[in-house]
C-alpha cells in the first residue's frame, strides 16, 4: 500500500485539551514510588524474553525505550494521552498490552474515577500505591479475556505490532468486552524508515533495516504491518466513527520545526535505546543470522542514525473507533 499522503508533519493540535490530561504532581510522585520487581523469563543472547512469545526482550533496557516511547506519544498527541473523545468521567478503562503500565497510570492519575486495568504477557509493570490501577498477567490471543462483556468504556492499545496473528478475532472481541458507546484507541508504528528527499536511498541501512524486520516478522507469523490495517479492521469488525490520524516521526534532528525537531530528538534515542532489541531475536531466530552478525549490522545502522545527511522518518498511526450503541447490531458479544 502506497503511504498516505495525508501525513501531518505537525503533530496534531487540540483546540481543546483537557484540564484533566495534564501532568499532575500526584503523577510523578506515584511514579516514584514504583518499585520495579525482579522478573521471570528467559536469557538470550544477554537479553531477557518472556518465554519465546514476544518478538522483544522485556528487560529494563526494553523498559526505558518503553518509556521514551511513552513520551513520544504524548509529545506527538500534544500532551494528551489519548484523543477519541471519550465520556468525561469513564468508569472502566482497559490497557492492552500495558508494558510497563505507564500509560495505565497516567491515566488512572488523571482519572480517579476511573477503574483502569492493565494487562500483559509478562509482568513488566509496576507495583504502585495508586488505588485505581490494577495489572494482570493476560494474552491477548487468548479468546476470553475474563472480564464482564459490555463493561469497558474505553479500551487502550500500543505498540502491539507483531504481536498477534488473528487480528480480526482480536478486534471482536475488543468489541465484546467495549461497553455501547465505548470507545478503542489504538496507536502504531511503522517499522520501515522512509524520506521524502531521498536520502533514504533503495539499498541503504534503513532501506534494508525495514526490509528485514518485515521478513523477519512475516517468518515466524509476526505481522509489522498492523499499523496501516487498524482502520479497516476496526471498519471491518464494525466500529463506528473510526478516525485515523498519521504522524510522522523523524528519526534525529533534522528537521527546522521545532517540535518535530524535539519529537526527532526522542525519537533518535529512542532508536539507539531499542534497535538491539527489536532486532535481536528476530534477526537471530526468523532469518538465522549470528550474534555477531548482528551486532555488526546495529553497528552500521548506529552509523546511519548519527548521520545529519538521511533525513529517515517513519509513520505513526493514531485510529480509534466507537462501539455502536444499537444493542441488536450483534456486536455485544
Ligand atoms: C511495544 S510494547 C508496548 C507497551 C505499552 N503498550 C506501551 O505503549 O508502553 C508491546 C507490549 O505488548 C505485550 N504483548 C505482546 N503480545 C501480547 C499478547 N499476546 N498479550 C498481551 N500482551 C502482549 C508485550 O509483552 C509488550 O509489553
């Protein structure tokens, strides 16, 4: 599929945020008072995984790139943590996938009201004192999630590419446990760096990197892809309303705006923070390279992330989509 030339190169701009999506102080000192625990898995080429499952590692290096990622989300969604225009005070809130959980807790800090629970393959969230945030240990593959069907007003997901094969059935069953009315965001990246000025050449180190992970992926049944699929599944499992927004995010510096220039600068350390582990397992397991094969390859692409002259971005996609409030549409699950 060609990129949609309906790119923002600004990250999108609310006329209206929310007096309840700023930072509160109550957010960072519960942040500090997160104690991570020591975690179960198994080590691979000197990074810890959860059981072969996921395609990255879960340590705290992953961790930290989780958690600029994070940052990159909110800087590109001008502050917020989500924009579907979600009920004011919505009473149970559900985070796919949570990672670290930090979304999770974000928002249950700005929401109190709300019940929010997070939940993950492997538990790299945090213990935390907040009272309206609670993490369990779940797969999403798995099709009864055990919760109250019809009960969630607003259902959360990131960063799930390459983790599911049955997309189809994962968004039914969104659509089960969505409460009439409800609504789901998702937000996804895409894995393969383009530029508008051709300096990502055919053939380059980002050229061949996003060609790689694709191969990979698509090898052990890990689709990259998902971040251009999300509206039509959701239009095709019956959301309604559904709107995408398509960000980019450069990959250093390069840029004259400002803010992208800043989303740029996270963004490059997120890269130098997470390329080991997106491509460790993948590279070693799916195409069979060795270790230090890879590790020669990472050195190459930490030569083309430090070059001034690749102007590389990649796309951000931004969907979310309502759950009907018409009870005999089928859809309740
Ligand atoms: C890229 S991380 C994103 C984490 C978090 N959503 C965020 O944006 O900070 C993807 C997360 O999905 C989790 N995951 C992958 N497959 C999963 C599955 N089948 N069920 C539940 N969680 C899964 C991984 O363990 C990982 O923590």
């Amino acid at each position: 599929m060609p990129p949609n030339l309906d790119v923002k190169l600004y990250p999108y701009e609310s006329s209206q945020r929310r007096s309840s999506e700023r930072e509160t102080p109550s957010t960072k000192q519960s942040r500090q008072s997160n104690i991570r625990k020591p975690l179960a898995g198994h080590h691979e080429n000197d990074r810890r995984y959860v059981n072969g499952e996921y395609w990255a590692p879960n340590d705290e290096r992953q961790n930290n790139q989780l958690d600029i990622a994070h940052h990159l989300y909110r800087l590109t969604l001008n502050g917020r943590l989500y924009i579907a225009p979600i009920r004011e005070s919505p009473r149970m809130v559900l985070d796919i996938g949570t990672g670290t959980g930090i979304w999770a807790m974000d928002f249950a800090d700005q929401h109190p009201s709300a019940q929010v629970i997070g939940f993950d393959l492997s538990p790299v969230f945090q213990e935390r004192v907040v009272p309206n945030v609670r993490f369990e240990v779940k797969d999403a593959c798995d099709p009864d999630w055990g919760y109250e069907k019809n009960s969630f007003d607003f259902i959360h997901a990131r960063g799930m590419y390459g983790c599911g094969a049955d997309w189809l059935a994962f968004y039914q069953r969104v659509l089960t446990y969505l409460a009439p009315g409800g609504w789901y965001q998702q937000i996804e990246m895409s894995v393969t760096p383009t530029s508008d000025d051709r300096s990502v050449t055919a053939g380059s180190i980002f050229d061949q990197w996003g060609k790689n992970f694709l191969e990979a992926g698509d090898r052990c049944g890990k689709d990259f892809r998902i971040h251009k699929q999300v509206k039509g599944y959701l239009e095709g499992a019956g959301f309604e309303d559904v709107v995408e927004l398509i960000y980019k995010w450069p990959i250093g510096t390069w840029s004259e705006y400002p803010r992208i220039k800043e989303i740029g600068r996270w963004n490059l350390v997120q890269w130098q923070e997470g390329i080991e582990g997106w491509s460790l397992a993948l590279l070693t397991r799916a195409l069979n390279w060795s270790y230090p094969d890879v590790q020669a390859y990472l050195e190459k692409m930490r030569g083309g992330l430090k070059d001034p002259t690749i102007h590389a971005y990649h796309i951000i996609n931004v969907v979310y989509g309502r759950k009907s409030t018409v009870r005999d549409k089928g859809l309740q699950g």
